[in-house]
C-alpha cells in the first residue's frame, strides 16, 4: 500500500515536471519566434 501510494505520488511529480518543461519549452519558442519577427 505504501509502495503503491509512493508510486502514484512520483508519477505525479514526474507529469509536473514534464508539464512545466512543456510549458517553459513553448515560452521559449514564442519568444524566440518573436525576436525573430520583430
């Protein structure tokens, strides 16, 4: 039970973590995308 409770929580820090690069990966690009334009 504890192991199971252990995983779902890792799992859970694991997609913020992914979800955060994501989004810090798509900032990036607009802003990149935009210096390119203006």
């Amino acid at each position: 039970m504890i192991i199971c409770s252990f995983r779902g929580q890792t799992m859970l820090a694991i997609h913020n973590v992914l979800s955060f690069a994501a989004v810090a990966a798509f900032v990036a690009l607009v802003c990149q995308a935009a210096m390119l334009i203006g």
